[in-house]
C-alpha cells in the first residue's frame, strides 16, 4: 500500500520551504505527498516579499475533494495565513477524523516577515491545537503561543507544558534559536530534550523541513519521540547537504 501524507502550507517559489520543501520530504521517506495550498507568497533565498491569501472557502474546497477521495495517513500544517484557513482546516480535521496531525505555526519567516495575520495564534491556541498530534513551534513561536518570554531550557519547558494545556499530545520546541544550544524540547506530559548543536549560517525552510520529516515518520507509523529522534537526524543531513543557489540563506537539498 502507498503511504501518504497531506501538506496543508504556503506556495514558496524558491521551493526551500513551504508545500514544495513539504513535497520532497515527504518523498525522501517514501511518503507519497497530497498538498493543499493554503497562501501564496512572491519570495527568493533572501526573503519573503509578499504574500497573497488563499480563501478560506477554496482551502475547504480543495479539501474536501481531496479527502472524499483519499485519506492520508498524517497530515501537517504550515502557513495558514489567516483564522478563516485555520478554521477550515479545524474542521477537514474533524469531519475527516484525520489522525497524526502535525500542526507547525508559522507566524513569522526568519527574515522577519509576518507570515500570518495577528488574530492567527489565538485561533491556533483555540482551535488547531486541540486536535493536533504534535505542534512544532521555534522559541519565537513558542513565546507567542504560550505568552512566556524564552530564555533558557527551562523557560521551554515551562511553555511546553503551558501550550500542552491547549490540547496538543504533544508539543516539540526546537530549540536553535536559543542562545548557545540548539537542543529541542520533547514534551509528551514529560519532557525528553533531543541534543543538538547549531549549524552555523542562514537557512530557509529549517521549520518547514523538520515538521514535514516528523509528519512523514508519523505516516509510517512511528510514535511522537521516534519520529522526533528521526526527524532530528534528518535535519543533521540536510544542513550537510544544504547549499547556496542565490543572494540569501541556504537550501536544503533533501
Ligand atoms: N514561506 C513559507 C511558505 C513558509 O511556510 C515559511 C516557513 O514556514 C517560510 C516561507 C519562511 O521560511 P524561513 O523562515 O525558513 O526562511
């Protein structure tokens, strides 16, 4: 039987992020990748430089004829761009009783560009997370999720459990934007801390990647922490292979 998984993300041109990193993750495990577009944006290696909506009623749409159709065995979200998109999703999810949901919560790109309108984490906090497997915020994500202000592994701890309390299963903060490590946060009701060290110089689609390769081991069955571990190891390679191709950050080839 083909394993498949659903990306639910931004349209990113440079394809180092968004539904088309999604993709090819999703193919380096085997995982055949359905993709439902959620937001468009005009961005190259250097940045994000604008960003158009997808209605919420026409992410419903391509949803719902997709999934009357087919039913993937993970799904994860990225940039959802606005409530009435978050909304939609929330309830594909629920009338499809979509199981291994990755929900990653894109707010802002690494070059400061917002990626979601400002009501946008509220609705995740209300409606998204209760019905996710796993969330996968970055500190910044993090902080804005939780409302605590990030500064060391114990101030990750103390948001994980604080945006478990949402309804996530589990939450997993990467951490490689702490200062002086990049160890990530497995939090499942008890907190499992992955090791990492920070690869040096600017990558696009860091997010996007690790969220997609969890999704992805997810579809193949694994559990939260495995596939975690996986995912981590994954991310190891992928900065080994990333490369340059423009002006900005590096790529990931996966
Ligand atoms: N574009 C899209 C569609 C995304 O989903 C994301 C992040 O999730 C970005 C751009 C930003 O990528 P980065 O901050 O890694 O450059």
């Amino acid at each position: 039987m083909m394993i498949t998984a659903l990306t639910i993300a931004g349209f990113d041109p440079s394809g180092g992020a968004g539904l088309q990193q999604d993709l090819k993750v999703f193919r380096s495990f085997g995982v055949y990748g359905l993709s439902v577009v959620a937001a468009l944006t005009a961005q190259n290696s250097a940045g994000v430089a604008d960003v158009a909506p997808v209605a919420g009623k026409f992410v419903a749409r391509q949803l719902d004829v997709l999934l009357a159709d087919m039913r993937p065995l993970s799904v994860k979200t990225g940039m959802l761009y606005s409530v009435e998109n978050v909304n939609a999703v929330a309830r594909t999810i629920r009338r499809y009783s979509l199981a291994n949901v990755v929900a990653d919560p894109v707010i802002l790109s690494s070059t400061g560009r917002s990626l979601c309108m400002k009501n946008v984490p509220a609705a995740v906090r209300k409606n998204l997370l209760p019905l996710c497997t796993v969330v996968t915020p970055n500190i910044h994500e993090a902080e804005v999720l939780s409302g605590i202000g990030i500064r060391t592994e114990e101030d990750m701890e103390k948001a994980a459990v604080r945006i478990s309390e949402f309804g996530a299963e589990a939450v997993i903060i990467t951490g490689g934007h702490l200062a002086g490590s990049a160890n990530d946060l497995v939090y499942d009701g008890h907190a499992h801390w992955l090791e990492g060290r920070r690869a040096a110089g600017e990558y696009h689609g860091t997010g996007c990647t690790f969220s997609a390769a969890l999704a992805a081991s997810l579809a193949r069955g694994k559990g939260v922490h495995e596939a975690a571990v996986i995912a981590k190891a994954f991310m190891r390679r992928a900065f080994r292979k990333s490369f340059e191709t423009g002006k900005g950050m590096r790529l990931f080839n996966v």
